[in-house]
C-alpha cells in the first residue's frame, strides 16, 4: 500500500457507504468519492478517473477511450464479481492490473433466487395485485420442496445455491462450460448438457457470465425444452436470455413463469414481459444486501494492492 497513491471511487454505493469510505481512507489519503449520485460512463468517466493511480468500479464501462484517456491509471478494482464491463485485453495491453475476487455477493444473490423462485411457485406477485384490485383468489401454488432444480454456471453462485437448496430436499441438477462432473458428484449434485437439464427441471436458474458463448443462451429452442409447468429464473446477466422469446413463451403458456433480476438494458422501460401475470422483475439487486456490500467493498479495498494483469 502507498499512501501516496490518488484512488477513485466510481461507484456510488461505495461512496454512499461510510463505514467502506473510513477503510479505505484508513489506508489512503488521497481518495476522490462519487459524492453526486451520477451514473459516470463515456467521457464523463475518463474525467472522473484523471489523475488517479487506482479506482474502485461496480458498473462502469472501462474501454480503450477510457483507458486511453487516464495513462496513469494503474490498477482497477472491482466492487462485485461481474467483468463483462471491463475490457481486459485492453487493460492487458496497458498493463493495467486488475483487482477481483470470486464469491463476494453469492449468498446474497442465492438467497434472491430462492425467493424469486417460491414467488413464481407460489404465484404470488399476480395475487398481491389481484387483492389491489378487489380480488380474493385463493390459487393453488407448488412447493419448492422436492422439486428439481437446474443450475446453469456451476460456480460459486450456483454452489452456494446448492447448499441452500438442500434443506427443500430438491434434485440439484448442474452445467457447466467446464468438466464439474466430478466436483457435482461429491455433493450430490448430478451433472448434465444443457439440453438434458432444461428438459428435466421444475426451475432453471442462469448464473453464467455474459460472453460471446452465453449470449442469448437461453432462446426460442432452449425455452421449448421446458415443460410448461417450469419457471425460469435469471439473475445473471441480461444479455442470456432472449427477452422476446421468453414473452412469447409465457404469453403462450409454454412456460408457467420466470423472473429477471436483470436485463439486456437497463432499466428495462418498456419491455414488453413487464406487467404479463406470470413475470417478476427486480432492479438488478442480487448483490443488493448490507452484508453483501461490505463484502464487496472490502474485497475492491484489497484489489487495490492484490491484483494482476489480466490474463487473456
């Protein structure tokens, strides 16, 4: 650590967090916070980040614009676990170093995804708003207790879920880009292509990051895989799902619910899946707990002086 060093804070819930703001200030003295709520991207970013050695991002779009613009930036750290906004070859080629630690938000999103998934259950969103609307439907919902549970993105998401799953008594079905044939089979966890797995769950739950492999990972064909009485739930990346095809398919009744915590843009104003009965929608907030964030935060603080070149 370097005292000397100049860190930008580019997330707003980082600056808004006075507990994260007296750590870090507690290792550096020359720290510049994100004190005016604005969402920094483009320009507005590279002039934020002038004159720093170090910054602290969450959403923000690192580019060759940007990385281009702040010579002097050293490092990036990461509040979260998602990449897809960072251009890492560009920052390979600067070497620029990057801080990122695995794991940080995955109870929090695991916990989200369990209550997304007894929401869709249970149909408990279109009840609320038939109560405001002078209905008393007393509709007859499925346990999550004993279901089958497909998890696509074997990682520390999709573990943690697994371990939460457990006590429901549920199948846990797996897959991943990686051979986890072995690491699914000593926790019980059976392992399978994607295609089985969407053909064989009750719920399906996306934890991939988003790639050129992963997007639209989740389209037309994949959705006719599901037997109509499943849910799909995606709190990964927006991007996997093809959004369109999934209305057709709750419109339709080809697919009893889904739920997105995210979405292809953001926020999602005007999509046609907002306000159909069987959709739920949340504003990106799997990572969104008090305990998630100072796990973030902290982790972002080590970054600072624990990282390394991006590896591309």
């Amino acid at each position: 650590m370097n005292s000397r060093d100049r860190v930008a804070v580019c997330s707003r819930s980082f600056s808004r967090n006075l507990v994260l703001r007296d750590e870090l200030q507690s290792g550096y003295r020359k720290v510049t916070f994100n004190d005016t709520g604005q969402s920094l991207s483009g320009t507005d970013l590279a002039a934020y980040l002038e004159g720093h050695d170090k910054a602290i991002i969450g959403l923000e779009q690192i580019d060759e614009t940007v990385l281009d613009a702040v010579p002097e930036l050293r490092v990036i750290s990461k509040y979260g676990v998602g990449t897809d906004m960072l251009d890492l070859e560009a920052m390979a080629r600067r070497g620029v170093r990057l801080g990122w630690t695995a794991g940080v938000n995955s109870r929090a999103v695991a916990e989200l995804v369990i209550a997304l998934t007894i929401a869709l259950l249970r149909d408990l969103p279109d009840l609320s708003r038939g109560i405001e609307r002078g209905e008393w439907r007393q509709a007859i919902g499925r346990q999550l207790s004993g279901r089958t549970v497909g998890i696509v993105g074997w990682g520390s998401i999709g573990r943690d879920l697994a371990d939460l799953l457990a006590p429901f008594g549920c199948r846990v079905l797996a897959t991943d880009v990686r051979d986890v044939d072995t690491e699914c089979r000593l926790t019980g966890v059976e392992s399978l292509a994607l295609e089985a797995l969407l053909s064989e769950a009750d719920v399906v739950t996306l934890h991939v990051p988003l790639t050129e492999g992963t997007e639209g990972l989740i389209g037309e064909a994949q959705l006719g895989l599901l037997r109509p009485d499943s849910v799909l739930v995606n709190a990964s990346r927006g991007g996997v799902v093809d959004e369109y095809a999934l209305h057709d398919a709750l419109v339709s009744g080809r697919l009893r619910g889904a739920a997105m915590d995210v979405f292809r843009s953001e926020p999602p104003f005007g999509s046609p899946l907002l306000g159909l009965p069987n959709f739920v929608a949340t504003p990106h907030i799997g990572g969104s707990t008090e305990e998630a964030y100072l796990a973030m935060g902290r982790a972002a603080i080590r970054g600072l002086d624990d990282n390394v070149v991006p590896d591309c």
